[in-house]
C-alpha cells in the first residue's frame, strides 16, 4: 500500500528522510522466488486443510491428492514467468485432470471447487505471516496480487470443466459415477501428472537457460 506523508510547511517535498529511503514494492523476481521458496510449504498447509474438511479421505486418495497439490504450487511461478503462455495450458490440464478425479471420488462438482478454492486462503495466509521482498520492500503490489487470484480463477474454471466432463461422459456411457476410485483409476492419473511434471520440467529447463543467458 501506498503512503502520504507531508510534504513540509510550504507544500514541497522534504529533501532529507531520516528513515532512509523510500519504500517500494517487490519486483516479479521476488515473487517468483517466494513462491518458489514456499511452494512446499503451501501444498502441505493446503492438503492439511483439504484433510481437515474431507470425510472419510481414503488413504491412498490423500497420497495422491498431495501430488496433485504439490504439481498445481510448483505450477504457480511458472504461469507468472517468462514461459506463462507455455505454463497455463499445462495449468488448465492439471485443474481438469483434478476435476476428473474429484468426479471419480464421488464429490459434487462444489465439493471439488472447494478444495480448489482452500489454494487462495492458503497463499493469502502465507502472504500475510511471510511477505516477500527484503529490505525497504513493503510486500505485495495489487497487481501481482490480481494475478495469483486469477489463477486460482482459473483452476476452479477448469475443475468444473474436468468434473462435469467427467459425469457427462460416464453418464452418457451409461456406467454412472463409481463412489470411490480404483487403484487403476489412480494409476491412470499418475501417469498423466507424470506426463504434466516432464513438461513443466522442460519448461523449467529453458526458464534456467534463459537466466544463464542473461
């Protein structure tokens, strides 16, 4: 947040400042880096809360949900760098693909929302109690802010996309929505995360090229 101070007796700037320099916001740099730093951290806090809320979380559900939500964090800079354009579609299928799964599991297309939408308390919680930036830098700017909430936006878009999907071909097939998923089922899912984690590697590799370039 910006900050008014007085400007001296006659309306002009003071031309010393005994705090020093003035504040300003972090750099995208920075935020990446502190996504980057807690990205861990976050889809821990994220499953732990997903946890808190599910009834009768299947054991082998919640080891795979906690891939799930590690893959969506480490997704979260990437869509914000330099390879945005290349990182979102990769963003969008993982939302959709956990859409899927939440479908498979039984829950409601809200259910599923819901799980989605603890991401955007999560990042709010670890903004307030760890800000970004160091020095004279004074946290988030509203842009930046906008961004990561739109990509929560967006990962809610594409898990009703993944979930209704899911019922309409299930339904249309005429085998209805099983209450619980199989261990095929999960390995079908692994496998298609593998494949969404080798991208986001490659995507990561020309990140780190582009670095040493510059």
């Amino acid at each position: 947040m910006a900050s008014f101070k007085s400007s001296g007796s006659h309306g002009h700037p003071s031309t010393s400042d005994p705090a020093g320099p003035p504040s300003r916001m972090v750099s995208l740099d920075e935020v990446l880096m502190w996504l980057e730093g807690h990205r861990d951290s976050m889809a821990s806090r994220w499953l732990l809360e997903l946890r808190s809320r599910s009834r009768d979380l299947d054991p082998e559900d919640e080891r795979l949900l906690g891939e799930f939500l590690a893959l969506l964090v480490r997704l979260l800079p990437e869509c914000l760098g330099a390879y945005r354009q290349q990182a979102l579609p990769l963003l969008h299928q993982a939302a959709e693909l956990y859409g899927h799964l939440a479908a498979l599991r039984g829950l409601a297309a809200g259910e599923g929302v819901e799980e989605i939408q603890l991401l955007r308390e999560v990042i709010l919680r670890f903004l307030f109690r760890d800000p970004p930036g160091e020095g004279r830098a004074k946290g988030l700017g509203l842009r930046e802010l906008l961004h990561l909430s739109r990509l929560v936006d967006q990962l809610v878009t594409h898990t009703s996309i993944g979930h209704t999907d899911t019922l309409f071909f299930k339904l249309f097939q005429g085998h209805g929505v099983p209450a619980s998923t199989s261990q095929q089922t999960r390995a079908e899912v692994r496998d298609q995360l593998m494949e969404i984690r080798e991208e986001l590697e490659g995507l990561r590799a020309l990140d780190v090229g582009l670095e040493d370039r510059g």
